[in-house]
C-alpha cells in the first residue's frame, strides 16, 4: 500500500481540514474534522483550524495513514477522529 500526501490542505465548510492523498495511483481525501483540530496538541490551539493543521501536520498525517491502512475510506474519503490521534 503506498501513500501519498499532496498539496494544499483547504479549509472545509465544517471548521476542519481536508487534505488530498494518492493510495495506489487512487487520488483520495483525507478529512481531519474540527474536534480533531482541537485536540491533536492542546499547547498550540491556535484560533485558524487551517493554522493548527500546518502546525501539527506531521502527527495528523500519521493519524490519517493509520486510519487508511484500517481500511476505513468510504467514498474515497478519510475522516480523521480525535479517537485516531492515539497511536
């Protein structure tokens, strides 16, 4: 199974973060709700859901290839829970 993260994540309609993925050559994407935003490092809860992500991306995206490899995509889409941040 091989993973790609690409670029730009967008801010969603929701509050949270959607961030596009190739998964073997399959364009996909990753969607890490508001409340994970929230939770993913309560030292840096910064006010723009857009903000915290860049400044977690690194521990979001290993949460959102956890959650891939689960086979949890419905849709080709991923949704990310504060339940996926604990490795």
């Amino acid at each position: 199974m091989t993973i790609e993260f690409l670029a730009p994540s967008v801010a969603g309609e929701d509050g949270g973060v959607s961030l596009p993925a190739v998964l073997d050559g399959q364009t996909i994407v990753c969607h890490f709700t508001v409340e994970t935003l929230r939770d993913v490092n309560q030292r840096t809860r910064l006010s723009a859901a857009i903000n915290q992500y860049m400044a977690n991306a690194a521990k979001l995206k290993a949460a959102a290839e956890r959650v891939i490899r689960a086979g949890r995509i419905e849709n080709d889409q991923v949704v990310v829970l504060p339940g996926d941040l604990r490795a």
